[in-house]
C-alpha cells in the first residue's frame, strides 16, 4: 500500500472528538530523543541526548459554538493536568498520547475553525 498523505481527519481531546479542516496541515512530533554528536579535544566525538515531548501543531478543528466548542477547548487550556488525546490521520491510523493545549486557542468566526497546539510529555503511541 502507498504512503497516504492529506490532512489529520480528526482529533479526540479528553474524550471530545473534532473533525479537522482539511487544509489544516497538522506537522507533528512523536516525543522521544533528539541527538546532537559534539567533538571532543582529541578528535572524537560524545552524543549528547535531548528528550523532546510529542507535539501537533498548526491544527484548525471545527469548532461548533452552539454546541459549546469553544468553551470547552478553553476549559482544557486552563486546565492544571494532561489529559487524553488521540490524533486520526487520512490513513486511518490513530496516535494516543496524554498532554495539553499550547498554543491559545483562536476562533476564526468566517471559518467557523479554532486554531490549536497541542504537546505532552513521552511518546505518541500508535494505536
């Protein structure tokens, strides 16, 4: 089977699920390490490890104002904790992790979409 591309199809957040506008080009993160090789004075070189915490950024969710949409992504953004989320790609695959809303959530009343970050700590998982 080819590799799929296309936009994510939808996020669920906290057990609410958002159908994702399909020119939203969601990039993401799985978490993990990012590696940086440094020199040493005689010429070889140490790794240096980074942990990096997953992310999804650049996502506009269809936000439904009558049915609360709005308020209920600020509710999480205000949030202490993490809480689940799932991400569904144009493949069908599905990614869980649990983490927070990062960016402020922007609601674009023409496009009826709110504009969202997302990350958390460990890895996104595939399902």
């Amino acid at each position: 089977m080819p590799a799929v591309g296309g936009s994510i199809s939808a996020i669920n957040l906290d057990g609410r699920n958002f159908t994702v506008a399909s020119d939203s080009d969601g990039q993401r993160s799985l978490g993990g390490s990012t590696n940086t090789v440094e020199p040493n004075g005689d010429n070889t070189a140490r790794l240096i490890k980074t942990a990096n915490t997953w992310k999804v950024t650049d996502l506009d969710v269809i936000t439904d104002n009558f049915n609360g949409d709005g308020e209920f992504l600020q509710n999480l953004a205000d949030g202490n904790d993490f809480f689940p989320v799932a991400v569904t790609y144009a493949d069908g695959s599905i990614y869980n992790g649990t983490g927070q809303i990062t960016d402020e959530p922007i609601y674009s009343s023409a496009k009826a979409t709110t504009a969202l970050g997302l990350a958390g700590g460990g890895k996104m998982v595939k399902q």
